[in-house]
C-alpha cells in the first residue's frame, strides 16, 4: 500500500534505487533543512490532533518565520504533497500485514483485524485531512484510489484460499466487502460517531470477517 501511495506522490520507495546525492551549496542547505523543519512540524501537529494545522502553529513549530515558510514552498499544495509523504514514511510499518496469507484463517483474520485496527489508529488525522481534502486535489484523490486498490490486493492475499473456493462473481462480493467494512471511513464512523474503542471494532471486524470466511456447514452432514 505505501508503495503505491509513495509512487502516486513522486517518491521513491525503499526498495528503489535512490539517485545518486547532488552537492549543494549553503543556501540550499539551509533551505532543504527549513524545509524539513517544516514538514516535520506539520506531521507532529497532525499527529498531535491539529487538523490542518495553522500558519501560526506550524512557523513556530519549525523555529522560522512565517516568510520563510512560503519561500520554502511553492504553494500549499507542496506542502501538503510533501507532508503526506513524511507521515506515509514514518508509518510505513503500519502499512503492510505481517505474515501475510500464513497460517489458519482464524489466524489470518485476527493478524489482519490487528493491523488495520493499528494503521487507522496512527494515521487518523491525517487521513481524515486527507481524504477531506481529496475533492479539490487531484493528486490526493489518485493517492486514497491507489492506496483503496492496493488494500483490496491484500485482502485478496491474506484470505486467498477462502475467496479461491469461491465463483468469481461472489469472490468480487467479498473483497469488495471486506475492504469496504475494514476502510477507514468505516473506522472513522465507529470511532467518532459510534463512540467505540479500537478494541470494541477490531472484536466487531474479528467476527464479521469470520461470517464472510467461514464456509457454511453442509446441511447433508450428519453427526455421527
């Protein structure tokens, strides 16, 4: 999923070859260093709960003036760009399953209820601003697009032998499905407005998903 979304945004992914580092001068690397100063600041106070953070909050997070911030990016919108990138980096862990695919499916069910609980846990705010945001910046639009698509892969990889068993029509209805109850609007939903811990959701998804997965008994089956 981060691999996507860094992708969408222009940023190289870990496993990439990076470019070779350019020399710079003294004013350059003043400016990079503001620059991440300021991304920096705008990350911990979404982090923290401010979204968006203001130009007030954010200068004075970042030590500098608030002239300086709009000499170190072209608009807002390269901030915003250059942010989302920042928190996808630091929260790339939370992006990918563990083991994923492996094991039981009661296994398999908690391993993924588990992970997706702890991502939109983390990345709550920004994913809200995001996603707010989404409809007036294309570029964020193609990011949430990417990252749903990507996540619709790993539900088709965590549960593959249950949805294999199914007709392609039915097998469609269930990835849509999960990816749908598992997204983070349905998190936000149950978090905000329901009122529910993270613990109440993931026990809720644990059993949704073991209804979805589990094949029905044959009612020809007979106990001996």
């Amino acid at each position: 999923v981060l691999q996507v979304a860094l992708s969408l945004l222009g940023r190289p992914w870990y496993g990439e070859a990076m470019e070779e580092p350019v020399t710079v001068d003294g004013r350059s690397a003043r400016r990079e260093r503001g620059r991440a100063a300021v991304i920096d600041a705008v990350v911990d106070l979404l982090q923290e709960g401010h979204a968006p953070p203001t130009t007030p909050q954010v200068v004075e997070r970042a030590g500098i003036s608030e002239a300086s911030l709009f000499r170190y990016f072209r608009s807002i919108d390269d901030l915003q760009l250059e942010a989302t990138a920042r928190f996808l980096d630091r929260h790339a862990h939370l992006f990918e399953i563990p083991a994923s695919g492996q094991g039981a499916l009661e296994v398999r069910i908690d391993r993924f209820a588990s992970s997706r609980t702890a991502l939109w846990d983390a990345i709550g705010p920004m994913a809200r601003l995001g996603r707010a945001r989404s409809f007036e910046h294309p570029a964020l639009a193609d990011l949430l697009l990417g990252a749903r698509l990507a996540q619709a892969d790993q539900v088709r990889q965590q549960f593959a032998p249950e949805l294999e068993a199914l007709a392609p029509q039915a097998r469609a209805d269930a990835v849509a499905v999960i990816v749908s109850l598992t997204a983070f609007e349905a998190w936000d939903l149950q978090r905000r407005d329901l009122g529910r811990t993270p613990a109440q959701i993931r026990r809720a998804w644990r059993t949704a998903l073991r209804a979805l997965l589990t094949p029905p008994a044959d009612p020809r089956r007979t106990e001996p």
